[in-house]
C-alpha cells in the first residue's frame, strides 16, 4: 500500500521512498510513500524524476501508485529513490481545484446551482452546473464574486473524518469510513481526495471565459492563477493584432468589426447590382452584332471563361430573356459547358444539352431555358460543341 504524502503536505516536491516493486523492465516503479499525485477525481497527474528517470504518467491503482517512467530507473526493490515533482505544473493543478472548490460553493451557495461535474484540462477547466441558463451579466457578477472570495485569503485545510459522522459536506459521500474533507472557511467543506492551496489568496486570478448549454445543464469555462494571468495576457495580445489591422485602439475594435461588416454587405449588394447592369449592356452589344439565320435565330457563342461557366450565367439569362437566340458559353480549363436558348430559337436547352454530353461521357442538364453540364476533357467538349452546331 503506497502512502501519500500529498494528502497531508501538498507543498511536499521532493521525498525519498522506497522500491517496493518494479514492473515492466523498471519502467513501471511502486514505492513505500509518494508524493506523485496520480490522475484521479479530474485533477491530471504530476510530472518530475524519479532516480534516474522522467515520470511521465501516475496511476492509481486502488492501494498503490504506479509511476510509470520514460525508461527503466536504475534502483532495485528495497533501494531507497529520490523523487522531485515539477512544482510549477502541481501548483497550477492546485491552483485551478481549489479555485474550482470556491466556485463551485459561490454557485450552488449564491445561485442555487449544484456542480454536477467538472473538467480539469490542460489549457481551461469547466464545471457543469444544474442551471438552465446562466446570463453574460450573471458571469460578470459570479466572477467578482469568486475574486472577492479568493482575496478573502480564506483558510483552506484538511481533516480526516468518519463517514458517518461528518457533517455540513456540500455532496454526501458514497464512501464509508475514513473521509478526506477539504474545508475552506466558511465557504466548503467537500469530500476530496486532490491537492489544493493552504489560502484561498494563493489561488490568485479567477477568470470566467464563456457559458456553454449542455445536456439540461449550462457549462462555464475558467481559469485560476497564473493560467488566468496568461490567458489575459494572450487575451490582450489578439486584440492587440486585430487593433493594429484596423489602426485604432483595442477598445474600439468591437464597434469597427460591426461597422465593417455593414459595410462589406452593401459593398455586396452593390457588387451584385453592378454586375447585373454589366451582364444587361453586354447581353444588348452581344444580341445587336449578332449574325441572324434564315429562322430570325441568333446564334452566339461566349469568349471562353478562365474559370467557371457560372460565372456567365447572367450574361447567357440577359441574351435568352431578349427572345429568339441560342447562347453557348464553355470553359476549357474546366470542362464546363452552359446553353441558354431564349424564347423562338426553337430549341430545348436541357434536351440539347444532355443528349450532346451523353455521346461524349459527359454528364449535366436543366431547363428548356438554361442547362448547363460538364465533360470529360478538352476532345470531348469540343465534340460537344459541334454537336451543338457551335465552333470556337
Ligand atoms: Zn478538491
């Protein structure tokens, strides 16, 4: 049974302990005591040396605590190793849990919401509460809220308790006999098995980033300590590059973003307005220098496009609308073909159009009015094109 020394001393980084076991060639070491804290209740495992070697995960196996290790560690069952965790990554963890404590009571305590579950990660950390929404103005409010907690340096401490007769636990345990009860004064007395600061002080920063709906509940996304101090920091830095674009200050971003926008949309509009009148004037030069055959048909063929065929297709619908013309418009690089015929030409574009393509491999189709398709390559669609009765 392995003893863990971070249930009394979370501040302990560096302890001495005993091989008691050593699997997977040493790669996998079980000592007498630990001050490893292995991945369990969301809180992530520590990181350090142990000997020789690198920890690169903690487990926990109901009564003892694997290391498991980058490469075997140079020690023996019954040899007495050094251990050192990585004290900036545990006092983050510590940090973000006991920040995650004092939330947690502020939001049932303050707002009537229970924390139904919470998410440690490696960049933020969620808490899912029972609340159905929770308003940008509440967040706001919780937030300061939570701050105000936190620079009131509460006394956070440990008591070891039975089961059956502690009292005042936010969340009754399952668990019987001995509990571990984290209590923070005046605010939260929790069952809990994690590591956490002595002072609500050292949890520095709580940050409240954005809400979430979940499954009936509403998820809420934070950050505490120096995580909180890097997130602002890199908070600050992206709207300091979206500022630069704009040349103006970071307050005023927001207002040119929207303003931009608006922008961007009548550009559009106008853009589409424009392109219409060009497609119109085009259209009545295209229809005027037309060559007219013996049925009063014009026959006019579109200068090739350099990208789609789309791109024509308000040209071809402004020559079609005019009356007795059929319009071919294709495009080399992409095989695409479009035929319009208007009102009088006496041809069914979506009938011509399939019939030319399905001799050639080609597939495409439409409306007696407009049809368009495409081929399989540059023989094909000049095949097409004459069967069309088109040459470029
Ligand atoms: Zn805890």
């Amino acid at each position: 049974m392995t003893e863990r020394l971070y249930y009394t001393d979370a501040r302990c980084a560096h302890f001495t302990g005993t091989v008691v076991a050593l699997e997977d060639d040493g790669r996998r070491v079980i000592l007498d005591r630990t001050a490893f804290y292995p991945t369990s209740g969301g809180q992530p495992f520590d990181t350090g040396r142990l000997g020789s070697a690198a920890v690169i995960d903690v487990i926990d196996e109901d009564d003892r605590i694997v290391h498991v290790c980058d490469a075997p560690i140079s020690a023996r069952v019954g040899d007495v190793v050094e251990g050192t965790i990585d004290w900036t990554r545990r006092y983050d963890h510590m940090q973000q849990h006991t920040g995650q404590h004092l939330l947690s009571a502020l939001l049932a305590d303050g707002y009537g919401w229970p924390t139904v579950s919470v998410h440690f990660g490696a960049l933020t950390n969620t808490v899912d509460v029972a609340a159905t929404q929770v308003t940008p103005e509440q967040v706001v409010e919780i937030e300061q809220r939570v701050n105000a907690l936190a620079a009131d340096n509460l006394a956070v401490h440990v008591s070891f308790e039975d089961a059956a007769t502690a009292t005042g636990l936010r969340k009754a345990s399952d668990r019987d006999g001995e509990l571990r009860i984290v209590t923070i004064d005046g605010v939260d007395r929790s069952a809990c098995g994690g590591t956490h600061v002595a002072r609500t002080g050292e949890i520095g920063a709580v940050m409240l980033r954005r809400t979430e709906k979940t499954k009936g509940h509403t998820r809420l996304e934070f950050v505490c300590g120096r995580r909180a101090v890097a997130r602002a920091r890199l908070d600050a830095q992206l709207l300091g590059t979206a500022a630069r674009v704009f040349t103006a200050a970071p307050d005023d971003v927001p207002q040119l973003v929207d303003a931009q926008q608006k922008r961007v949309a009548e550009l559009e509009r106008d853009r589409k307005r424009l392109l219409g009148e060009l497609a119109q004037h085009q259209a009545q030069q295209l229809w005027d220098a037309a060559l007219v055959d013996a049925h009063g048909v014009r026959r006019i063929a579109l200068p090739a496009a350099d990208g789609a065929v789309r791109d024509l297709e308000s040209l071809v619908q402004a020559i079609v609308t005019k009356g007795a013309a059929v319009v071919l418009a294709v495009s080399p690089s992409t095989g695409g073909i479009m035929l319009g015929a208007g009102d009088g030409s006496g041809v069914d574009a979506g009938q011509a159009l399939r019939s030319a393509l399905q001799a050639e491999g080609g597939k495409g189709g439409g409306s007696p009015r407009l049809a368009q398709g495409s081929t399989p390559g540059s023989v094909q669609l000049s095949a097409v094109v004459r069967a069309l009765g088109f040459s470029f």
